[in-house]
C-alpha cells in the first residue's frame, strides 16, 4: 500500500452486508458470500468495451513480433503470475510471450512481501531487467489502483511507447492510472473489508481469462471452440488431441495416434495434414506461409476439414 489514506477507495470500504460477519451460522455465511460473488460477473460484464479494445491493442502488438506483460504486486500480481503460466500449456505459446511480473519475483509467490509494492521505480526496473519494448503491450494490475510498484511500470511503458494497460476495482476518478487502455472492473467493497483477494481477485482472474484467450484467438491459435496449438506432451493431452482430430477431422483414434507421430505432436498441423492430404514438411510450410491460424491457411489452400464422425450415443443404462 501507499503511505496515504486509501480510505477513501472503494475496495478499502466496510461492507454493511458483512457487519455481523463474525456472528453469522456457518451456512448464512456461505450464503452471504454465494450471493456477493455474483459482483464479480457484473463487474466484468460492464467493462466489455475496455476488455475488447485491450484484446484487439495487445493482438496487434503480439502479431508484430511484441509479448505481453502482466506487472503486479500481491494477490494482483500472483493472478498475473498464474495467467501467463498457463499461456503455454494450453496455447503452445513460447513462454517468454506472456510474462508475469511480480513485486519481491518468484519468493513472493509463496511468502508475501508487501513492502517491494511500495516502491514505486522498482516496478519499471524489474521491466527493464526483461527487456521490456517498446514493441510490447503492458497490464498493470492494482486492485486499489494506487500501487506504487504498478504505477512506476506503466509511466515506463507510456514513456517508451509501450502499450500501457491498468486493470483496477475502483472507480477512475479514486485512483487515476497512467494508460492508454483503463479497464476498470467495479465490484465494491469486499465482504472482509480490505481484502480484495476475494470479489476483486475473482473479477481480476475472470477479466485475465478474458484477456488472454481472447489474444490467443486473435492470433489464431483457436480453431471453433477447441485449442488446437497445443502440443502434445502427456497422456492427458495425447487423449485430448486424438477427440481434436475424431471431432473436427472425423481421424479414428488410430489413424490420429499415426497423425500425431508425423506432425511431432502438433494438433493444429495433423488437422492440416488430415485437411490437404500433405506430408509434415509441406504442411509446416504452407502453416508458415498463410498463418498463423488454422483458418486462414484452410482457406488460402482452398480446402476444408473432412466431416467429422457425430459423437458416439451414450450407452443406455442397465
């Protein structure tokens, strides 16, 4: 936190739904807390126009060659932290693509420090230190909108013509963020006053779900509603490509195992090779070539998926 009062801030304010908090029945308590995290979706919904311009922004900026920054401290930071860690698992995005930035680095993860958050030009030295460009796109989250750390980051990315991008849970007129792109996700005061790992770290987590995949599918590494740039790395995913390839391609699971060995594990290139009748190597270059989705290379081939097999009837029960 700052050396101010944050009183003021929304996220900071007693809630009167909780007053009796500590006298509440167990189940009344759930309750209460069901019915509260209901804000978070709000919240997320009525910041859509924020949300599609960042995704649309940071696209742009991936697809010429810059990557993505999550800078934050605390629960904002870890939920950065956590979205970029799942970039390439489930996107087969090169790890350096989508970074999360943390105050106090990877030790904070586990064991908080919530002092580095006050400092305000450590956040644009610890952008410094991975190379940040100006060529990349920047989100600075900071539940309360005041952290220093964060705040330093983003007048280094509008400094160097970075994209800038605040994420925050109070109004802009509380705590103004220096950004091109201000998202503000307005859950209100927390049930546990002051706590914003609860309603403002939901939203948060719900917006970055928001933000990163909805990248990810710009820059075509989505094909209908399935991840189809994944690479096949354990069984869990070998089982997951093979109904990939029997639901979009109609591959038999055999066939799609023989598919997989060719493509080296590629999903999206066995679809491709399944589509065009290619070899591997012909294929990788056409993909390199009419990229980056799957689509758009279909398309300049002039060709399409094979039907796909209709899913399998559920056994009747005994």
């Amino acid at each position: 936190m700052d050396s101010g009062d944050r009183g003021h801030l929304l996220t900071e304010r007693p809630n009167p739904a909780s007053e009796e908090l500590d006298r509440l029945a167990t189940a009344d308590l759930v309750d209460l807390f069901c019915r509260n995290d209901l804000l978070p979706q709000q919240a997320v919904a009525a910041a859509a126009p924020a949300l599609t311009a960042a995704i649309d922004a940071i696209a742009a900026r991936l697809a010429a060659g810059g990557r993505l920054f999550y800078l934050g401290a605390g629960t904002s930071g870890r939920l950065g932290v956590l979205d970029a860690a799942e970039c390439p698992p489930t996107f087969c995005s090169p790890p350096e693509l989508v970074q999360g930035v943390l105050a106090g680095g990877a030790a904070a993860l586990l064991r908080s420090s919530e002092g580095l958050e006050d400092l305000r030009e450590a956040g644009r030295d610890d952008l410094i230190a991975r190379g940040f460009s100006a060529a990349d796109a920047l989100v600075g989250i900071a539940a309360g909108g005041t952290t220093p750390y964060v705040l330093g980051g983003l007048e280094h990315a509008r400094a160097i013509g970075a994209l800038a991008i605040a994420l925050a849970c109070v109004p802009a007129d509380q705590a103004a963020m220096p950004c091109d792109i201000d998202i503000r996700l307005i859950t209100g005061p927390e049930l546990l006053t002051g706590s914003t790992r609860l309603k403002a770290g939901t939203a948060t987590k719900m917006a970055l779900n928001i933000l990163s995949t909805g990248v990810m599918v710009r820059l075509g590494k989505v094909f209908g509603n399935r991840m189809v740039d994944v690479a096949v790395t354990n069984s869990k995913l070998e089982d997951r490509a093979l109904r990939i390839l029997r639901d979009l391609a109609g591959v038999p699971r055999q066939e799609g195992t023989d598919l997989l060995r060719r493509a080296q594990g590629s999903v999206r290139l066995a679809l491709l090779m399944a589509a065009s009748g290619l070899e591997a190597a012909e294929a990788r270059a056409a993909q390199e070539r009419h990229g980056p989705g799957l689509r758009r290379t279909l398309e300049a081939l002039g060709v399409s998926l094979p039907p796909a097999s209709p899913p399998a009837s559920p056994s009747p029960l005994p």
